[in-house]
C-alpha cells in the first residue's frame, strides 16, 4: 500500500473515533419516525412507494431526456426546407420554438452554396441542450436535493444517527448508473460523495486522500460533524448485472460476470480500509458496503456486513424479493419485514446502525422498483447504453439520468485511455452507424477559494482537448467527433462556464 508506512509511533495522523453501538430494539421506534414515508400510493403501488415524489421524478426525466430526443425530429424538420429562400430565419424560429435555443448562424449561412452541415448542427443541439440541464439544475434545483435543502439536511441527519458523517459512493461509470443516487437509492445528490469509476474500481490511494480531508476538517472544522462524535466514514460500492441479458449487458469492464463485478468491488473496498489503518493506527477505521444493481429493473441488492466487516459475496438483501414478500403489509410491517431480512443474510453479528441504514436504502429503492414499473413498464427498454453524449474529466455533479451520459473519470487522457476508448467505441455504434457525429463534453470543476485555481482548470481543459483531437484524429477531420469544453467552480452554486467548442466559427487571419 501507498500509505503503509505513514504511520509512526512517532505520529498519529487523524483518526475516527471508535464506533458505539446500540442495540437494535432500543432503534425500532426511530427508525420507522426517521423515514418519511408518503402517503399518497395509488392502490396498485407498494405501500412504502413514494407516489408524489416518483411524479415528480418521471416529470424531471421526461423534461431532460425530451429536451435530446426531440434533437433528430427537428433537424429533420429543419433539413426539409434548407433550400427555402428565408430558411435561416424559419430554422432559427423553429429551434427557438422547440429546444429553446438558437442553431449557430456562421453554420446555417452556408446552407446556400450546399447541404446544411447537419451532423455539427446535431452536435450543437446536443451541448446547448447539456447546458442547458446544468443551468436548470444549478438555479433552481429541480431534485431538490441541494446542501440547504430540506431532504438533504434530513438524511444528513438519519446519516449521523446510522453512527456515519461522511456517505462515499463509487457508482460503475456506466451511463446506466448515472441515476444511482437520486433515483434509485433517493438520496439527495448533495448528501453523498459520489465519484463514478469504470467497473466501480475507485482509486484507493486518492479515496485515502479524500478520508484525510474529512477527518482533517473534524478536527479544525468541526465539520461535517465534530471529531468527538462516534460516527465513521462509509464507503460503498455499486456494482451493476443485468436481470434481462446478463451474459451480455452486464458490467463490460469485468465481462459482463456478475460474480466478478461483486467480488473485485468487494476487493477494492476492503483494500481502502486496509491502507486506512495501516497508515493511521488504532481507531482510524471505515466502514464497507456492498451494492448490486440490476440496469433493467433498478432492483437493488444489499451485501450485509457484520460488525467486523465480513461480507458473503453469495448472500444478500434483494429489494425485488422484498418488494413482493411484502407488497400485501402495512408500511410498519414491510419496514419490519426488511430490517428482519437484512439481519438474516449477515455472515456475523450485526452492526444495528447499519442494519437501519440498509432498511432505509431498500425501503427507498421500493419507490424506484414502482416508478420502473409505472414509467417504464417495469423493465427499461433500453436495456444496453443509450448514452447522448461522452462526459470527460473531473465533475459532471449535475448529471443524474440514467443512460444520459457515459463518464470518463480522467485528468489526463493518456491516463483514461481504457475508459475513453470504451466511451467512443460505444458511440460509433450508437451514433457514427447513423452518420451523426460523437458529442464529447469536457469539464474541470475546480475550487475558486484556490489562487488560479481557474487558470489550471482551464489549462485543462484545453490540454485534454488537444489530446482528444490527437488521438481520434481521424474522427475529426471527417466531423465525426465534437468537443464542448466547461469548467465550474465546485465552491458555487452556479452552472459550468462554457470555455470552447469545436463548433466554434474559425477566424480567419487577415493579410
């Protein structure tokens, strides 16, 4: 390990305090007046089902994922009268119409001495359309899941009392997991620390570097929580399989083998704890979860750990399970029903913090199982990727959709080229086979409060960009890949900065 031998006697880096742990029965009553349950369910729904939220949801989803899909209906529309004398102006005023945005005037002025360049109109329409989500997102928080929201500081709240301060999540970077946190688990996006890796293979020495900076800020900060206060780091996994075609739409980085995925998941998780307390001695622990996830359905599963942190890779919680096992109780008595479960599938003794915390996550994933099956027949049809567009770089906090976008976590490209390649192989099927170009947006969040913190992040962009032009050199000089450049400054509120574009107007040098 990296960090085997930062610790010495000498020193002692900071720790977590050693959890407390509280009997079970002591928690029954909190448990069930912690999770706000709706009461608004249709009849057909499970009791535990969340029927108000999952309109709001299906309302949210329609709106983004409409806004790209009406992107090939229009430019169809608009390459039906390129010929017409006032074509610019009916082309301009029917973008505005539909998609809520101009289409660029130094591509449309060319339609007259030929065809319309319609595959880097369809890659405009498709950033405009990405930023426009990010502007939404960040002015007027349609998830509601924002710092100062009020679902946000309530799971913050149920967090502390589960015995955690910080919720660390590595989702697969697989676009069909892109919706993990606020649709299928519903935790407020701003509650949690989410950084999506190809294979949810997370890389441990920076995840150690992440820990130091929260156990850092207890101890200066009192933030999250105080460093007195008996809670724990908690680090989880989410691997995904496929219910529908797993032999072949299962996690491409481990073969689409379910088992693989769950144990080189487990592997990772238990390495990161590993390298924690050999680098920072007694008390400087972490805690593990396991989470499956099937794409077709968003069924969860749960890998019980015990108080020590075992995991039986071939027993679990599945929400599916759980879901019919209890569809004909009442709320309390499917609650009950779940914590039971969830102790029944752990390889020792239970740990009854995070007993509570699975019951409310599986409880929660209740309401996505109905939403799947009241918005999408109960299985999605796009059971493979469907991805619009290729996100590249550090941040993206605003994508929340599933099959929106495929991520390539990197800071240089050289070092992403396993999970780029994979992002631009998927898009020449999905889009070069129907002659439209491949939309890559590339984003650096940075800090603000950091000196030049911009600049480099800018410097970034355009580094990456360049390799990008290097290395699918072939794809644009024949316009089939397109890339957007943005930044954002991670310590505002506010949407990316828009920094370049392929599609920008060459000037041309004057002699």
């Amino acid at each position: 390990m990296a960090y085997r031998n930062l610790a010495k006697k000498s020193f002692r880096g900071p720790t977590a305090p050693m959890k407390r742990f509280v009997e079970i029965e002591t928690k029954k009553s909190k448990e069930i007046k912690t999770i706000n349950w709706s009461s608004t369910s249709t009849g057909k729904d499970h009791p535990l089902t969340n029927s108000k939220e999952n309109e709001k949801l299906s309302q949210y989803e329609n709106s983004v994922k409409g806004r790209f899909d009406n992107i090939v209906p229009l430019l169809k529309r608009v390459s039906s009268f390129q010929n017409d004398l006032d074509f610019i102006e009916k082309a301009q005023n029917l973008c505005r119409t539909e998609l809520g945005y101009e289409l660029p005037l130094h591509i449309l002025e060319k339609a007259w001495v030929g065809n319309v360049d319609m595959r880097s109109l369809f890659a405009w329409c498709v950033f405009q359309s990405h930023q426009l989500t990010s502007n939404e997102f960040f002015n007027s928080d349609p998830l509601e899941g924002s710092l100062n929201s009020q679902d946000a500081k309530a799971f913050q709240a149920f967090l502390y009392d589960c015995g955690f301060h910080l919720l660390d999540i590595t989702p697969c970077a697989d676009g069909r997991l892109a919706h993990a946190i606020s649709f299928a688990l519903r935790i407020p996006f701003s509650s949690v620390r989410r950084r999506s890796h190809a294979g949810a293979l997370f890389d441990i020495e920076k995840t150690v570097n992440r820990w130091i900076k929260t156990e850092h800020s207890r101890y200066r900060e009192a933030s999250p929580n105080p460093s007195t206060e008996p809670t724990r780091y908690l680090k989880s996994v989410v691997y995904h399989f496929s219910s529908v075609d797993p032999l072949h739409q299962g996690c491409a980085a481990h073969g689409s083998n379910d088992e693989l995925a769950a144990s080189e998941g487990l592997q990772r998780l238990l390495d990161f704890r590993e390298a924690v307390e050999n680098s920072f001695c007694c008390g400087a622990s972490v805690d593990l979860l396991l989470i499956g996830l099937d794409t077709d359905t968003d069924a969860i599963r749960v890998h019980t750990p015990s108080k020590n942190n075992e995991v039986d890779l071939k027993s679990w919680v599945c929400a599916n399970e759980i879901y019919k096992e209890t569809q004909s109780l009442n709320s309390q008595e499917s609650l009950q029903k779940i914590q039971e479960k969830v102790k029944s599938v752990c390889p020792g003794e239970t740990d009854p913090n995070m007993v509570m915390f699975i019951t409310r996550l599986i409880s929660n994933n209740i309401s996505q199982i109905d939403y799947v099956k009241n918005f999408h027949d109960g299985s999605y049809k796009d059971a493979g990727h469907a991805e619009r567009f290729i996100g590249v770089g550090i941040g993206f906090k605003e994508i929340h959709l599933r099959n929106l976008t495929y991520f390539a976590h990197l800071e240089t490209v050289e070092q992403g080229a396993p999970d780029l390649d994979v992002g631009v192989k998927i898009f020449k099927g999905l889009n070069n086979s129907r002659n439209l170009p491949i939309p890559i947006v590339i984003r650096f969040d940075y800090s603000g409060s950091v000196p030049h913190a911009r600049d480099r992040a800018l410097a970034d962009c355009y580094r990456v960009n360049e390799a990008i032009n290097s290395r699918y050199r072939d794809l644009i000089d024949d316009g089939s890949l397109h890339t957007f450049l943005t930044i954002r400054d991670r310590d505002k509120k506010a949407p990316a900065e828009v920094v370049g574009s392929s599609l920008n107007p060459i000037l041309q040098e004057a002699h």
